[in-house]
C-alpha cells in the first residue's frame, strides 16, 4: 500500500489544521533528537504555532549557541529571545527576559 502525494496547500479545515500541525511538529522534534543521537550533531529547532507558542528542541548547548550569535549579529532577533524567555517563565533575577533566557542556557 502506497501513501497518496498531498498538494501543498493550507488546511482551511481548523481542527484538522491543528490536528497536522501536532503531528508534523511530534514528527520534526523526534528526527531532530535522532539525528543529533546517531550522528552526534549539535541540533536546534524552533517552532512557532499559529497562536504563538514556542517549541524547542536542543541538545549540548545547541540553541543558547544559536540564540547568542544571532542577538549580536542581528538585534531583531530579541524579540525571539524575549517570547522564548515569557514562554519558559523563567525566573533568574535579571531584569530583562532575553537575557534571563541567556543565563539559563
């Protein structure tokens, strides 16, 4: 039995949108960690969802290496840096989120 092609195309239907998104999302978090357990690759992957949540995955420092060459190479990406940081609800004493992020990776 053979998988039917799908047409790349936005799901009108909301419920099966979601319902996609959850299993894509599953699916590209698991390949991520099997790629960086059989290959021993510095891994990091970001998604965000329709209604704003963030979903990460990284391992040995991946995505704090990520997150700190983009900040100093382009200050757009602090906004990133701050939804991560409200989306974790990290509390580290620093008074700003992005850098509250920072200091717990």
């Amino acid at each position: 039995m053979v998988r039917g092609k799908i047409q790349m195309k936005k799901i009108e239907n909301s419920t099966s949108r979601q319902v996609t998104f959850s299993k894509r999302r599953n699916g590209l978090l698991k390949k991520a960690y099997e790629l960086s357990v059989l290959c021993e690759a510095e891994v990091a992957v970001i998604i965000f969802s329709q209604k704003g949540r963030v979903y990460e995955y990284s391992n040995a420092g991946a995505l704090s290496i990520f997150l700190v060459q983009f900040v100093f190479d382009n200050h757009g990406w602090q906004k990133l840096l701050e939804k991560l940081a409200m989306s974790t609800s990290l509390d580290c004493g620093v008074s700003e989120p992005a850098k509250c992020y920072l200091v717990q990776a």
